[in-house]
C-alpha cells in the first residue's frame, strides 16, 4: 500500500506478533481441543481411549445437528431461542401419538413436521414484525413449551420401544447418529458456501440493507431460513426420542443455550455474517469434550456448568481480541 | 518547516510521530505545531494519516514513537481521559449525539448539571446551552429532540456540544460534509468566530475552497508524513498547489470529460408522484447520457430516488423503461428490470464490510450463475476480472471491504452493478469521502460506461462534479423538478440559483 523502503524493516517488526494461522480462531479452536485432550487423558488414561472417544461423539450428536440450526441463524444475523422447546414439542407429540396407538411412521413424519412449521411461525414473525429475533424467539420458547406441557400434562412418556433406529441403529458398525450428524455438518458446510442461498444468508447477516439493495429479499429469506432450521431441529428431535425412548415436555431445555455457545465457540458471531461451520462444529465438540472429560475426572456437574461458562466467555474475549490489539 | 521565534504560543508540539498498523505505516516521524488561537487546515488523501494523527491527539491512539508538547508539558501517549482535561475536543463527522435526546441534555451528556439534590438540573442545562448558542448566533431550540433536527442542525449541535466543554483546542473532521451551501457559509464563520476566541482550531476537510477561505496555515499530509505547511494562504491561493503536494503529481484542477454521442430515451418518469401533495416529477434519460440531479441536502433528491429504486412507497406515476411500462414495487424489481443503485452511505448500506471483496461483488448478481450451486472458481475469475479492470487495489479478491480506502470500496460496489450487468446505473454523491485521485478514477470509469452505452444518473452535492461530468442537468427544490440546464446552461451560478430558488424559472407556487 504505502512504498516506504525505509520503513520496511520496522513494518515487519511491528506486525509479527502472532503468525497469522494462530490469529484464526477455528485453529485455534483445534489446538485447544488436542491439548485438552491431553491433560485430561494424562490424568485419566481412560478418556483417550477409542471406546471413550466413540463415546463422546455420541453424547454431541443431538447436539451436533442442532447447532447447525442455530449457526445457521446466527451467520444470517438471526437467532432462534425456542429450538429447545420445538424439540420438546415435537418429542412430546411423537410420544403421544404412539401411546394413542398411531401409526409410527405418521407420529415420525408429524413429529418433524411441527419444528419445521414452527421454525416458519418464528420466521414470519420475525421477518414481518421486524421485531428483534431475540425477544421474538424467546416468547415462543414459552409458547411451545406450554403447548408440549399441555399435551404431555407433565407426564413421562414412551416411545414404547418403536423407532430405535435413527438414535440407536448402527451401518457398517457406524452409530446412525455419527452418521447424521457428520452429514449435516458438510452438508451446511456445503449449503453456506456453495449455494447462492447460503451466500445470500451470510450476505444478509452481513448487512441486511445491502442484501436488501441488492435485490434479495429478505423477508422470505429469513422465512426460508428459520423454516429449515425448524427442519433441522426436527431431525435433532427424531435422534433425540430414537436415542432416548421416552421423553418430558423438557427433553429438548437447554438446547437453545447450549447451541448458542457452541456455535460463539466456534466464531461464528451475534452480528451476522461471520464464522465458519468446520469452526462451529468444533465448538460442539469442545463442549463434548469438556463434559466428558470432567465426567471421567469425577468432577461435579455444577463444576461442569461453571466450566462451560468461563469457555464461553474466554472464547468470546479471544475472538475479540483481535479488536483490541488493534487499537 | 519554519522555525518561529518563540514558544510560547505554541499550545500542541508533535515531534517526530511515528504509527505502525500491521500492513501500514500509518504516519511516519509526522511533526506539526498548533498555535494559540489559529485554525490550522490538515489536508491529505483518504490514507494519508490524517485521522492516525487526530485519534493519538485524541488519546485513542498511542504513537509508536515521538513527543507530543501539550501546553508545555511532554508526553509520550494520551489517554482520552486525559486529552480532554488537556481542554482538546473533536467534532468526529459520525453522529455521537443520542437522538431522543434534546438538545441541552446531549450537550450535557455525560456531565449532567445537577441541583442540590444530586438530580438533573433541566433549568440550568438549558440555560447553558442557550448561552452558548446565543454566543454563536444560531438558531437552535435547547429543548427540541436531536432526532427531529435536520441533519445539519444535528451538526451545529455537535459544535454547541465541544464548546460546552470550554475546549482549548478544538479539532475538525470534515464538519461541512453534511451540510448544504449556505450552511457551509455559516459553519465557517463559526470557525473563524470560535477562533477569535483564542481557540485553536485543526481543520481537516477535503473541500478545498473552504480550505482556503478560513486557514491560517495549510499542513499537507501524505502516505503518513507532513509534506509542506503554508503559512497564511489567503483567499487567492493556489489550490492546485495543494492537490499537487498531495497526490504527488500535477493533477488536471478538475477532471474532463470526453462528451459521447447521446442515443435515444431508454428511461422515462412520468407523474412520479410521493405523497398525495407532492409535485408531479417527469424527466427522462438517454442511452448514453450521465444526467445530474443538483439541489440542496433536504430539496428531496434522494426522496425521489428512492422511491424510483422501490425502496418507498409512491402513490402514482409510471416508469417506461425501452418502450414499456414496467412496476417498481421493490429494489429487487428494479434490479431486474436493469437498474442499479450505488447508495450514498457505502458503509451503512453500500457493501457488507466483514465480508471478502469477492460476495460483496457478486451479491447481486449471482443469478448470473445457473443453478443453485456456485462454481467458486468462476467467481473468482469473474472477480479478478472486474478487479483488474476498475483497477481496484486490493492483496486478495479474499480480502474483506473493511481493509480497503473509500476509493477502492466504491469501485467494489461499481464492480457488483458492472457484474450484475445493468443499463442504468443511479449514483448518490459518488465520490463522497473519497480522495482526489481516487474520484478521478470514478469520473473516468463513468464516462467510460456512458460511452459504452450506460445511462448514469448521478446525484450529487458537489457542483464541479456534476457540472464537469453530466450532459444535463435537474435541479431540484421542495421535491420538485425546477428547471433542466444542457450543455452551456451547466454552470455553477445557474445551478445555485435554480437551487436556492432566486431564478424561479416562471413556474408559480402551488
């Protein structure tokens, strides 16, 4: 930019610092993973083992899938804090469905159906009230929370052993979950960046009058995207009964959170437009990692909701660092 | 630079200021000097370290290296703490002020005047406030909410609000840009007032004239280092002077046009109507053609504009594009239809400034591509192919907006239309915020896609511009269509007049 030979030498001074692949938090995402993996294996040589690993891919794949919903979202500047809830919902009515003798297949395609209908309620919603997502979504956890207490009037219900396959089946010796969720991650991979939907949306998260001036339009866009995270959450939810069997209208509390920091974790930001799904995707793993990890250590559950807080917030300094040191 | 006799009027020494950005250098062993009471003018290109230099005056930045004098006293850094203790202030161009707000409390932000129960003391907030607008002679309600002044009060309103802090040094960045001709006039007289009131005042602004009008001193700055200072200038200075300096080479004082052949009307407004009261709006535009819009900020321009490009809502009227009539509800009809619309605020909604050169290029265009897939490598080709040709500098078609000069940004936004391949291209103040050369560089690439067959609409509050570049020119006022200047009508006093309304070209009052 500036031809100063002078001051070349000084430039390249100033600006070493960090190597640039350090600067990226997706790398750095990874090395934090692999040194985590050593402490706690160098403790417990039982974490690292194949059966344990295996073991932790597992327990993410719910939600795995599901924050790709939520990635998806966040990179087209949108938020959807109800998926908890649509995963209830939709859990509850599966199981009940069954216990009143229906057909199973209709109960599955029912129980998908409704977190695809009602990610497209918070999309109209949101897109034409032009209220923000936020508190939009955040109301609707309520509203479908209620509705899945309502139907399940608080009770456990069963899947009564029918549809084991999605959460428990395995191809090849592959568990049907790993396969889900690996598919769903290059899938959205594949979705953000190659296919002119998925530029449109990081576009629109970027900045929405501009997606907007450049003739997309925007509020069926939002439409679209919330609806096909509802189809995601959907799939989420089938892995989640078909894993686990019998559910409360709570099966899916903490998902909305949870997917939320994984996806921070892993770069992709509150404003829109930025972060990647191979980072993300990461960041669901950290989050799998850690609870196990301290699961083996024999730490308590309320050290492991403390530890993911301080992940969250270093994550979300570090990423910002980049900001600071700028100045 | 000169050597001065004394000291002791000397309230802001920087010796030797050097400021490294990873990539840049931004300002490189920079010395200047600011006097008591005189309104020192920094002019430079976009890039040349002229905000650097503010922002470590300001405490926002810290200098790699070199001494800042203030009042006497050394310093290695400030904080913005301590530079506003140190009595310096800014008038950045961004709004700071809160706009639901009044007038007396965004002053007062931040310092609220309290009563002697610890609470907000409104009578006497306002009475200071109105002291200090009485002592600039303007006219502004203490008590009315920023949010419902013109944008150029909004900008009186920032200098009422530096002063309240009794500033001893007040600096400047661009404080005209929002504001329309005769506002301008008035602005600099508050300077040259503010001044006397031995107030040191730094002035940036790309506006020449005015630069000349109220300097007592001129510091170039370019690629980051002090090039030259002049000391008291004068009206009758030369200006080309200072644009030699700064660019480095002589440059034409204004850019030339090569006029086209003009082909037939391709585009045609017919009883555009905005409200149920508004004037009924007709004009055409011909292949070929670069057609002037002038008027002052707030004459409604941009109104019309936007609700030609289906970003508001119109009542009636109709617009005939190649001999049909087509409807404009939305942007995304009249991108279609083959218009394409380069915003005035490139930041806010001009381009995506997180994302790479490449989306923001391709985003409007990607129908261009068959299918729901992207071939990446098509793209970037396509990309490379537009960065060569607007020669838009950049290290990568993968580098995001935000690292790139406004010049360059621009040209980004030019490229997305060009790829999207529209015949009509609507540009609102194309070269606002951008450096000399750089405008040249747009002016030549207008011309060009005119020759080639383009109709440009051109929007602009810089009369030079539109006089050296538009084959005819509209002005506007009050929302409507005043007058049309060709050729030889195209001259600056026709332009103001018709604006500010003195020549009423017949037409009465509704």
């Amino acid at each position: 930019m500036m031809d100063n030979p002078k001051s070349d030498g000084q430039l390249k001074k100033k600006t070493a610092g960090l190597p640039a692949f350090l600067r990226n938090q997706t790398f750095f995402l990874l090395i934090v993973i692999v040194l985590l993996s050593i402490v706690f294996g160098s403790i417990n040589p039982r974490f690292l083992t194949w059966r344990n690993l295996l073991a932790v891919f597992q327990q993410i794949t719910v939600l795995g899938i599901a924050t790709m919903a939520m990635a998806l979202l966040l990179i087209s500047g949108g938020i959807d804090l109800s998926i908890g809830s649509m995963i209830g919902l939709s859990s509850v009515v599966i199981c009940t469905l069954i216990m009143r003798g229906s057909n199973v297949g209709l109960a599955i395609f029912i129980g998908f159906g409704i977190p695809v209908f009602c990610g497209f309620i918070n999309g109209v919603i949101v897109s034409k009230s032009k209220c923000v997502p936020l508190i939009v979504t955040l109301g609707m956890n309520y509203v479908y929370y209620g509705l899945a207490l309502v139907i399940s009037q608080g009770l456990f219900l069963s899947m009564k052993g029918n549809f084991q396959f999605l959460g428990r089946g395995r191809v090849f010796g592959v568990p049907m979950p790993m396969i889900i969720v690996i598919v769903m991650v290059f899938a959205t991979h594949f979705l953000l960046t190659y296919t002119k939907y998925g530029r449109r949306l990081v576009a629109m998260g970027g900045n929405e009058q501009l997606a907007y001036l450049s003739g997309i339009n925007v509020d069926r866009l939002k439409i679209m995207n919330y609806t096909l995270s509802g189809a995601i959450i959907g799939l989420a939810s089938l892995v989640l009964v078909s894993r686990l069997g019998n559910v409360l209208a709570n099966a899916g509390e903490g998902y909305e959170l949870r997917t939320l920091a994984a996806a921070i974790i892993g770069g992709v930001t509150f404003e829109g437009g930025r972060g990647t799904i191979a980072g993300t995707f990461l960041g669901v793993i950290l989050l799998g990692i850690v609870q196990n990890g301290l699961n083996i250590l024999n730490v308590s559950s309320y050290f492991q909701t403390l530890a993911v807080g301080i992940i969250i917030v270093v994550a979300v300094v570090v990423s910002n660092l980049e900001k600071i040191r700028n100045r | 630079m000169t050597i001065y006799r004394s000291e002791d009027h000397f309230i802001v020494q920087a010796h030797h200021i050097s400021k490294t950005f990873p990539g840049v250098k931004a300002l490189s062993d920079v010395s200047f000097i600011l006097r008591e009471g005189e309104i020192h003018c920094i002019v430079g290109e976009n890039g040349a370290g002229k905000s650097t230099f503010i922002k470590i005056l300001t405490g926002s930045l810290r200098p790699d290296s070199g001494e800042l004098v203030i009042h006497g006293k050394s310093y290695k850094s400030l904080t913005p703490y301590l530079s506003q203790s140190l009595g310096i202030q800014v008038i950045y161009q961004e709004n700071i002020l809160v706009p639901q707000m009044t007038v007396a409390e965004n002053v007062f932000v931040g310092r609220e005047r309290l009563n002697h129960f610890g609470l907000i003391d409104y009578k006497e907030t306002i009475r200071l406030t109105q002291t200090i607008i009485d002592s600039l002679k303007i006219n502004l309600d203490p008590e009315t909410p920023v949010e419902k002044l013109s944008p150029s009060g909004q900008q009186f309103v920032k200098i009422v609000k530096s002063l309240a802090y009794e500033p001893r040094i007040l600096i400047m960045d661009e404080p005209t840009a929002m504001f329309n001709v005769k506002d301008v006039e008035m602005v600099l007289n508050l300077v040259k007032d503010i001044s006397r009131r031995g107030i040191s005042v730094i002035y940036i602004s790309h506006r020449l004239e005015e630069i000349s009008e109220i300097a007592d001193r001129i510091t170039v700055f370019k690629d980051g280092q002090v090039v030259a200072t002049h000391e008291n200038p004068g009206k009758d200075f030369d200006l080309s002077v200072l644009i030699r300096e700064m660019v480095g080479r002589s440059v034409e004082a204004f850019y030339k046009k090569d006029r086209n052949t003009i082909g037939e009307v391709v585009f045609e407004v017919k009883n555009l109507r905005l409200h149920h009261h508004s004037p009924e709006i007709n004009f055409t535009l011909k292949k070929g053609e670069i057609l002037g819009i002038a008027g002052l900020v707030g004459s409604g321009r941009t109104e019309m504009i936007r609700a030609l490009f289906g970003m508001d809502p119109k009542i009636s009227g109709e617009v005939w594009y190649r001999g049909k009539r087509i409807t404009i509800h939305s942007p995304q009809d009249s991108i279609q239809a083959g218009i394409g619309l380069i915003t005035e605020d490139r930041h806010k909604t001009g381009l995506a400034l997180n994302l790479s050169v490449i989306k923001n290029t391709t985003i409007a265009g990607l129908d261009q591509y068959p299918g729901p897939i992207l071939n990446l490598t098509t793209e970037k080709t396509d990309v490379e192919q537009f960065i060569q040709e607007l020669d838009i500098k950049t290290p990568s078609p993968y580098q995001e907006v935000r690292f790139l000069s406004g010049g360059n940004q621009q040209k980004v936004v030019l490229a997305r239309w060009l790829f999207k391949d529209v015949d009509i291209l609507i540009f609102d103040e194309p070269t606002i915020g951008i450096d000399v050369n750089s405008k040249n560089e747009i002016y030549k690439l207008m011309t060009e896609l005119a020759q080639k067959g383009k109709s440009i609409i051109m929007i602009s509050s810089e009369l030079p511009e539109l006089i050296a570049l538009s084959d005819r020119v509209i002005v506007v006022k009050n929302g409507r269509i005043i007058t049309e200047l060709d050729d030889d009508e195209i001259t600056e006093e026709n332009i103001i007049s018709y604006a500010f309304g003195v020549t009423d070209d017949g037409q009465s009052e509704e």
